[in-house]
C-alpha cells in the first residue's frame, strides 16, 4: 500500500525495522510528516544485517565465478540451477484432487458422515465430490450410503424429481417440503438419475 500523503508518529516504535516499514509506504518526502522519532524506530535488526552482508558476499563470490566461465558452461550451470529448483515428479505425484481423495474412501464403504469427519469437511462438501465423481465418470459404487435414505423418502424424492421435470434442487424442495434437507435431495439425486 502506497499513499500520497502521511502523518507519522515513531516515538512509540517498538521493533527494529518498525519505522522503515511506516515510512516506506509515503510516495515521497513532501507527502510525509514526521511527528515523533525514537531511537529504535529506524533501526536494523542485527541478524537481518548480518544474513544481507552474507548475500552480498555470496552474490560477489558467485559473480567472480561466472566471469570465468564461458557461454557453455554458463548454460550448463543455469540449467543445473533451474532442474535442482524445479518441482520434483514426485512431489506432483502426491497432490491428489480432492474430490479423488473422497472416491478412494467410497471404495473403501466409508459412509459419507465417516468420510465427512476423517476429511474435516461437511457431508454437503462431500456429496459435491461424489457429485464431481459421477460427472466425471469416475464415482465408484456407492450402493452402500443408499441406505442412508429410506427407501419410502427416496421414492417421494424420485416422484418429486418426475414432477419438477428438473434436476434442480430448489423446485423439488419446494414439491417436498422443509421435512427434505437439500444434503438429502441431492444424495438422493445421485441415485435418481
């Protein structure tokens, strides 16, 4: 954040850097006024001031080394350098879609009130995942949370659905009543259609 003018008081600083911070936010000098100063306020932190000089030594170590390299090695260095800072083929290996994390507990028969709490999420979260699933053509069986609704609710969801002619959820919670959560007619859904 930038501002054009400011009014600042570091007679109360407390922290190393802490004015630097205040100030580096006034565009220029004509925009600020500098109500109070304590001794602290402009100062550095002496651990931050020692790791700066060791990237200035680093840096002019690493400078003198490439001015004695020719162009192919100099190549060879900057590709060595982007492979040992590029992402491993491992590391992409282990970020799982989330929704593929719910499908690996569904073919394990975890019920979705299970899976909601192992995943700390909320069973409506969950449905969305076997929702995803489905779409995608990747939902493994889920015949054993079917039991979840009584097969007396899933019918009057299905004729709810028939009667809408929708497979939006709002018209048919309106046919059904607040006796029908939403969670209920969309898990219902999964099996309807």
């Amino acid at each position: 954040m930038s501002l054009d003018a400011a009014e600042i008081d570091l007679s109360k600083a407390f922290v190393e850097g802490q004015g630097y911070v205040a100030l580096s936010r006034v565009r220029t000098l004509s925009g600020l006024k500098l109500m109070g100063l304590n001794n602290i306020a402009l100062k550095i932190n002496e651990e931050i001031l020692q790791f700066d000089n060791n990237l200035i030594k680093n840096s002019e170590r690493i400078a003198e080394e490439l001015k004695e390299l020719n162009s192919e090695e100099k190549l060879k260095k900057q590709k060595e350098f982007l492979i040992s800072i590029s992402p491993t083929q491992k590391e992409k290996e282990e970020k799982l879609p989330t929704h593929k994390k719910t499908g690996l507990l569904l073919e394990q028969e975890f019920l979705i009130e299970e899976i909601a709490k192992k995943r700390e999420m909320t069973k409506g979260t969950i449905i969305s995942h076997i929702e995803k699933l489905k779409e995608l053509g990747e939902c493994p069986n889920i015949n054993h949370i079917k039991n979840i609704i009584s097969k007396d609710r899933l019918d009057k969801i299905k004729k709810a659905f028939e009667k809408s002619k929708d497979i939006k959820l709002s018209p048919v919670r309106d046919i059904l009543g607040k006796n029908f959560s939403f969670d209920e007619i969309r898990l219902a859904r999964l099996f309807i259609l």
